[in-house]
C-alpha cells in the first residue's frame, strides 16, 4: 500500500507534543496549528479553512482540538469520513486521561502548560485579570493550585512557573507526565482515519494544464498574489497580475511596499491604518500564534493615477512541521463593487425618504381632520383629506413599482394577458393623471380604429402611469403632455411626448439602468425613486415590446414602447 | 389656508408637548441606565479583591435595577466586552448585593427551586442564574455537588420542589448528572438542564430524555413561571440567607 500522507490540525497549544508522537509513527505527515478557542474568541471560518486546507493536502486528515468552540462539533459533522476527530474534550484531557483530569479538576487546579505560561502568558493574565491586583475574584474563588503539566522535553525554567503562581496569587505544583496517552489517542485516530480512508483518483488520470495553457489561467486571476518574509516583514515576491489590475510592475510595488515612507500606493486618509495593522497582524502571528486573517479595504492608486479601492487579507503560511515559513497576501480591486455598494446605499435612503414624505402628509391632514374637526369648514376637512387621498395614491404608486421591480428581479413576475383595448386603458390612464395634476394640458391622439393589443391590462396601466407621471414632472407648468397611438403590423407604437428639460445623448444611454437618477444631479422638487423607467422597461420586455425614447436638451422628450397585437 | 396655518401650528405645539413629555420619560430611563453604566465602570475599573467593599459602599439600587443590570452584563460578554475576570467581579458584586441584609425580596414561590452545580466552587453560571431568577421573584437555592449529593437527596425528600435546575460548566459533569437524572425523574420532578457542554456538543441532550432544555434565562423564567403557577397562591416574604443554607459544602 502506498505510504498516505496525513494532515494533522491541531491545537496550537499542544503542537510541541503532536509533533513528539509523530516522530515515532511512519507516515507522512503535515502539522496544521489553530490557536487556543478556550483563550482566544475566533471566528468558525478559521477551522473550516485549515480543515480544507488539510482534508485537500492529504489522504487521511486528524484533528487534535478539544470540543473548545461552539461551532467546531456542527462543522466537523460536515467532515465525516474525511476527518478523524482525537478523543478528548480538551488538551488535558488528552495529555492526561479522563482519570487524572477529573482529579485535578475536582480539586480546582488550575492546569497549565508550557505553551500558556509563555506564549500566551499575557492574554491568560488579561483574561483573568491577573498583573494587577485584580487576579483574585476569578482565580482566587476559582482555583486553588497551579498545576504546570510539564512534558520531559519542555526546557521551561521553574522559576517561569514560579513567577507565574505568584502573579496570580496561587500555589503551584508541578505534574510530569509524557506523550504516552497524546500518542494513544494518536493511533487510535490513525487506525480509524485509515479504515475510512477513500482511494483517491491516481494521479495518472488528472490532466494537467500545458503551460501555455497555465499562463493563460494566471493572468485571468482577479486577485494580486503576495508574499511577505517572516524574518525582515519585507514584500519579497509578487504576482505578476499586479500589472494588469493595479497598474504596476512587480519590482515598481516590490519597491514602493517595501518602502513605508512612500506613500503613493496609499491612500493618505489609509495608508497608516493599512500598514500598522498589517504589520501588527504579522507580528502577532509570530509571536503569539494569532491566525485569523487580517482583512483590510482601503483607497489605493493605481499605476495610472486613479483611485482604486482595494480589498487586502493576509495570511500566515505554514511549514509541514506547522512553523510559520511566511506571509501571504492578495489584493483585490473592488471599486465596482463599491460604487455599487454607494449606489445602494444612496438608493435605500431615498426610498426611505420617500416613503416618509407622503406618510407625513397623510398623518399630519388625517390628525388634524379627526382632532380639529368640530371647527374645520366642510370645504377644509374636504381639501385635507383629498390632500391625503393624493398623497396616499403618490405612495401606492411607488410601492407598487417597488413590488413590481423585485417580483422581477426575483423571476415571479407573471403577466395575465389578454385581448385588450388600448384605448380605453389610455383614456382611463389619461383621466386620472388629469386629477392628480391639473396645471399640465393632456392631448391624446388615437386613431378611431385600432386593433386591441394582447397586454395584462393592470401592468400596461402601470406603463402608462410611470411614463405619464414622469412626462408631467419634468415638464413646466402648464406644459402639453400628448399621448399618440399608431399601429404597425405586428404592434402598436405608443408615444407620450412631454416639453420638459430634455435628456442629453449620453444620459439617454443610462436611463433605463437600475438606480441611474441617483447618478444624475437630482431637479429641485421633483420626488420619486427613480425606478418609474426600468419598471417600464422590464414590463415592456416582458409583453415581448420594445421601449426607446427620442429627445434632445431644451427640447423635451418622446419616450415610445411598443406592446403586440392580440391577432400576432 | 390661514385657519389651516394656524391649526397646524397647534398640532405642531401638541406634538412638542407629546416630545416633551417622552423625552423626559426618556431622560427618566436615560438616568437609570447612566447609573448602572457608572456602576460597571467601576466594578471593572476597581480593585477585583474588595468587592465586599465595593457593594459595602455603593448607592442602593432596586430589585428592577439589579435585573437590568444582569441583562447588561450579558450583552457586554456576548459582545466581548468583557473579559472573564470583569464579568466575574460584576456576578461577584451582584450576588453580594443580593445577599445584604437589608435587601427585601417579594418570592413568587415558597419552595426555593434549588440551582444545582459539580463544581467545588460557584461557576459564574450558577451565580448569574441565582441573582437573574431571585431578581426576577423567583426563591432559589444553591447546591454545590462537588463533593456529595446528600443534601440536595434531603431537600428533595424534605420540601419537595417541583423543579430542579442543572447548570453544568465542564463535559466531565455530565457524567454525574446522567446518574442523577433517574432519582429525580422517579420522585416526578422536573429536571432543567444548561450549561456549556450542552451549547457546544448538542448531542448531549440526548443522554437525558425528558429533561427539559431552555435556550436562555429569558425562556427559563417563563418556564419556570408556568412551572410554579400552583405555587403561586400566596406571596411570602423571605430573606436569602434563609434560602441559602445548602449552599456551598466546602
């Protein structure tokens, strides 16, 4: 049988003894430490990456943890049969047997290894409050000894324990003990990992790219690829993708990463957040084993001058032996996903504004009308109800175009057509408008005989109210709206032409995107979403239509959609 | 329009007056939370060792306020605020308050529902589901397990609660509890069980059938109210001290 290679995650805090009871033991094997969850508040995700990370690596993957994180049982039940989890509820447990941990544990000691007394000797003391004078509430109700369970190759100086005792204001003994149940638990995961192991397909039948073939797959990779020495924390290696996606050549970033006092790659706003806190993340890796990503947006430059933003994680980079060997690290341009995070940002605050605009209206004439009643006159109780039904009908219309956009977004968007006049939908359209604003003059052409049109009615009204209500926002006061119909051979054009500000060539480009009035500078006092001409257009295309539009600056604005004839 | 105008002016003035109102209620609130923010500030900020100090000199807070302010030691642990020593000394301060002899507790039952433990020592999850049920008039007492059962077995025999509460701290308490579990259910009691291990490894649960495990203290204490809803027909006035003999063998 051919030698398997073996992956190993384990507790950082007992990596020294894992790597003792390797040494006896015949396979292959590849060490991966995660640090302490019953110190440190980590993240699942980190689990889940080193679990892949060692499940992909290898043929058979352990892992070496105690039930230590909430989340950690749930994930591994997603790893059956490819990870074997060592027995034990955490590493005392482990080194020690159930026996003397439930012992120790009786008499409160508090158990200790070499890796907490010194490696993270201070989060501990944090934790329990211990350096000051605070260490006795937890530590004192809690514990009544120190135990250091000291294995025959720690080279840790007594006086280190002794130090550490007083400090937290305890007592100390010292217990011995060797690998011997740490290598048991071992085998048996071994020997159950091996019984459970799936051959995996030969090498032999995996195609591997030409190189032609893999040059073309690392240049399309979206993502800058770096490496960062452990010993100097200098930048020594970089993707080549720097080039293309943030404009320099590699020894060009080498040089200006390199260099802390530059600051063109940077942000100004950024760049000291960015480069302490890489350099505090390196630095808190190496000294006390940290390991969740650090992860950074932040403005960069590109080569050319523009403003980029950026995405940066960096992580550390094991050896098989578990030793951090280096740094890596990849950025990511993620300007559009910004602006786009702008956009929606700016979109959900209008909606908002929008909602509470008419819902002022209406509360405020409702509350009056029910308050102040008794000494309103017929004709006021009458305009602030009618204010309100206006208001609450602007609100319906924009929900309403809400709904209908995400029904659309969501593929439920489900059209009743039918056989329908036009005519007496427009006429229906045209009236209500005509209620809703009386300061503009409604002109409709169409012709007496016109074929009827195979439409769901409601929408097609939802079309025509979004174009007519758009045609009297933007026209002036006593502006025309005219509403013409002419049939074609498979379809009818209906054309509602306004004699407002007119859109110019390349704002007629984005008009119908989703959120593009936010792009543009807002008119003063003309309210709405912005969403009146997409809904359009998704309802247009969903008939089978067509919609497009004619204007010029200064001059208004033509906007044509096209619905299909009942007979076609 | 000017009968309108002046109409709104009014509503707008009833609206500040409705404002000034709420506001002030909001202040009133306001002023209770400033007080229990400075009080965990220096709860952390003091010396960890003199607690009984501490509660010695500090104002007087009532029952409602101690509630709130267990409810804002949760949020600030849950948020890792906190660090395990500072949460301590706040459940440390907590359950010394309560336990003042001038501190008067109106119980919703007679029989304290004993709040079981393994450990030697009071875990901090025993000691907040002690002060969070007694704040919430609930008669509650601590039993330690450490060492022995007999005194919760005499309790039981004795008083006859209708429910007992596990709060389990270590995987290796699980064990016993699974031997203890059968007595209880043999005497028709109600076993409540929580704790760590239980959070951690779900499958736990399944090593005590008919035991009954809520998801927080909030559906603890609604559990318990519908538990004890027979045993509710008489208010009694008690002190802890009285409550808390079994407490604590070591």
């Amino acid at each position: 049988m051919k030698k398997l290679t073996v992956g190993i995650v384990t507790c950082a805090s007992m990596r020294e003894q894992i790597e003792e009871c390797l040494a006896s033991l015949e396979s292959s094997f590849r060490i991966y430490p995660i640090a302490p969850a019953c110190t440190f508040s980590m993240k699942i995700e980190l689990f889940r990456h080193y679990l892949d990370k060692a499940t992909t690596e290898n043929d058979v993957t352990l892992l070496s943890y105690g039930i230590c994180h909430p989340q950690l049982l749930p994930l591994l039940a997603k790893y059956r049969n490819r990870v074997v989890k060592l027995e034990g509820n955490n590493c005392y447990e482990m080194f020690l047997g159930s026996e003397k941990y439930a012992e120790y544990h009786r008499k409160c000691y508090w158990m200790l290894n070499k890796a907490f007394l010194t490696t993270w000797k201070n989060e501990l003391l944090t934790g329990f409050g211990a350096g000051t004078s605070k260490a006795g509430t937890l530590i004192g109700d809690a514990f009544k000894k120190l135990v250091y369970v000291r294995f025959d190759k720690d080279e840790l100086s007594v006086d280190l324990v002794e130090d550490f005792a007083r400090t937290v204001g305890l007592e100390y003994e010292i217990c011995s003990v060797d690998t011997a149940n740490l290598n048991r638990l071992l085998e048996e995961a071994l020997a159950s990992a091996y019984s459970t192991v799936k051959v995996k397909t030969p090498k032999s039948l995996v195609s591997y790219p030409q190189e032609s073939e893999m040059r073309t797959m690392l240049e399309s990779i979206s993502e800058v690829i770096y490496k960062v020495d452990i010993h100097t924390k200098q930048f020594t290696f970089v993707s080549p993708q720097v080039k293309r996606i943030l404009g320099y050549t590699p020894s060009e970033f080498l040089d200006i990463m390199n260099d802390y006092l530059r600051t063109s790659f940077y942000h100004q706003d950024d760049r000291h957040r960015v480069v302490a806190g890489r350099y505090n993340f390196l630095v808190r890796c190496l000294n006390e084993g940290m390991q969740e990503p650090y992860d950074a947006e932040y403005r960069a430059k590109h080569g050319n001058g523009d403003e980029l933003w950026v995405k940066e994680s960096v992580y550390p980079s094991y050896s098989s032996d578990g030793i951090i060997e280096s740094f890596v690290g990849k950025i990511t341009d993620i300007t559009e996903r910004k602006k786009l995070d702008q956009l929606k940002d700016d979109f959900i605050g209008l909606v908002s504004h929008e909602l509470r605009s008419p819902l002022t209206v209406i509360t405020g004439a409702v509350n009056t009308a029910l308050t102040e009643g008794a000494r309103l006159s017929p004709g006021e109780t009458r305009q602030l109800l009618k204010d309100a039904a206006l208001e609450a009908e602007l609100l319906s219309n924009l929900l309403g175009n809400l709904l209908e956009l995400s029904r659309v977004q969501a593929n439920r968007l489900v059209l009743y057509a039918e056989a329908i006049s036009v005519k007496k939908v427009i006429q229906d359209t045209v009236e209500e408008m005509k209620r809703l604003s009386s300061a503009h003059q409604f002109i409709v052409n169409i012709p007496r005989k016109l074929p009827p049109v195979y439409a769901d009615q409601l929408r097609l009204e939802r079309i025509l109210h979004n174009l007519l209500e758009n045609a009297v926002k933007y026209s002036p006061q006593g502006g025309q709206v005219q509403v013409s119909v002419k049939p074609e051979e498979e379809h009818l054009v209906i054309g509602i032409s306004d004699q407002g500000v007119g859109i110019s060539l390349s704002d007629q480009a984005k008009l119908f995107e989703p959120f593009q009035r936010l792009g543009q500078s807002r008119l003063e006092g003309v309210r709405g979403l912005g969403l009146g001409l997409l809904v359009c257009r998704r309802l247009v295309e969903a008939h089978g239509g067509r919609i497009w539009l004619k204007s010029e600056p200064g001059r208004g604005s033509t906007f044509f959609i096209t619905m299909p004839l009942s007979h076609s | 329009m000017g009968d309108i105008g002046k109409i709104n002016d009014k509503r707008v003035k009833e609206v500040e007056t409705s404002q000034t109102q709420r506001k002030r209620s909001e202040e009133a609130l306001t002023g209770s939370e400033n007080r229990l923010s400075t009080l965990m500030k220096r709860i952390i900020d003091s010396d960890y060792d003199s607690i009984e100090e501490l509660v010695a000199g500090s104002e007087s807070y009532s029952i409602g306020e101690i509630h709130a302010f267990l409810n804002h030691i949760m949020v600030a642990w849950r948020a890792n605020e906190l660090t395990p020593a500072a949460m301590y000394a706040l459940l440390k301060f907590v359950y010394i308050y309560l336990n003042q002899p001038g501190i008067q507790f109106s119980f919703k039952n007679r029989t304290p529902v004993p709040i079981c433990y393994f450990s030697s020592y009071l875990p901090a999850s025993a000691s907040l589901l002690h002060s969070y049920l007694k704040t919430s008039s609930f008669a509650v007492g601590l039993f330690s397990l450490g060492e022995t059962e007999r005194h919760l077995r005499e309790f039981i025999e004795k008083k006859r609660p209708p429910v007992v509460i596990f709060t389990i701290s270590q995987f290796l308490h699980v064990h016993p509890l699974t031997k203890l579990v059968p007595y209880l259910h043999d005497r028709n009691l109600l076993v409540i069980i929580g704790g760590i291990p239980f959070v951690y490894d779900e499958s736990l649960k399944l090593a005590f059938p008919g035991c009954i495990f809520p998801r927080d203290l909030n559906e603890l204490a609604l559990l318990l109210e519908k538990i004890l809803k027979e045993d509710r027909d008489e208010e009694i006035d008690c002190r802890h001290s009285d409550l808390c003999i079994y407490a604590r063998t070591n």
